[in-house]
C-alpha cells in the first residue's frame, strides 16, 4: 500500500502544487489590476487636478474682469455724478439768470419805459410846438414843403 499511498500522496501534492499555482496566478491578476487601477486612478487624480486648477484659474480670470468691470462701472457713475451736478447747478444758474432777467426788465418798465414815452411826448411836443411858432410867424421864411 505504499505505493497507493505514495501514488495519492503525489496526487495530493500535484493538486496542492496547482492550487498554489492557481492562488500565486490569481493574486499575480489580483495586484496586478490594483496596480494598473492605481495608476489609471493616478491619472483620474492628476487629470481632476488638471481641470480643477485650470477651471480655477479661469474663475479667478473672471472675477479679475468683473471686479475691472465694476471698478470702471464705479468710475462712470461718479462722473455721471458729477454731471447731475454740474447740469443741476447750470439749472440753478440759469434759474437765478432768469429770475435776474425778470427784476431787471421790471426795472426798466418802471423806469425806463415811463422816462421814455416823457421824452418823447415832450420831443413830439416840442416838435408840435415849433411847427405852430413856425406857421404863426409871419417873419419866418417859407417852408421847403410849401
């Protein structure tokens, strides 16, 4: 029976020869596919970096333009600003000019006017008043008219 025991102990040795083939072949598979998945994971760590700083970057560019943007925006409305004061206080001015205008001309038909229509009644007066001493002459020289 040696030889039937040593015939299934070189069974049993063959098959454990295999299966430690097979285990040693499975956990070859097994560290390989970690090792390949660790670098494919690497490379989908390194290409989220990539994205990430490069969609980082051009958030940051934005907000640089949006911040200039406003800054310039900023700048505008101070000189719109400074506009409405400006066309406001012209207002004021052309108020005040206006409301001169209206003092000075009530001055002038108050005074002006009535000076003049004396004047010239007293010039249409005296004018009436020579032509009668001229018609009432007798020494006077005739009349280039006449």
């Amino acid at each position: 029976m040696p030889e039937n025991g040593s015939v299934y102990f070189n069974i049993a040795v063959f098959v454990i020869a295999v299966c430690a083939v097979c285990v040693t072949a499975i956990l070859y598979w097994v560290a390989r596919n970690l090792i390949l998945g660790s670098g494919s994971l690497k490379k989908l760590i390194e290409t989220v970096d990539y994205n990430v700083h490069t969609i980082v970057d051009m958030l940051q560019k934005s907000i640089d333009d949006i911040n200039g943007i406003t800054q310039r925006a900023g700048e505008q409305m101070d000189k719109v600003s400074e506009i409405m004061e400006d066309a406001h206080q012209t207002a004021e001015d052309a108020r005040q000019v206006a409301a001169d205008a209206k003092s000075t001309m009530h001055m002038i038909e108050t005074t002006v006017v009535p000076t003049l229509i004396s004047v010239k009644s007293i010039s249409a007066g005296l004018k009436k008043g020579l032509e009668t001493w001229r018609e009432n002459d007798p020494g006077a020289a005739p009349r280039e008219n006449e």
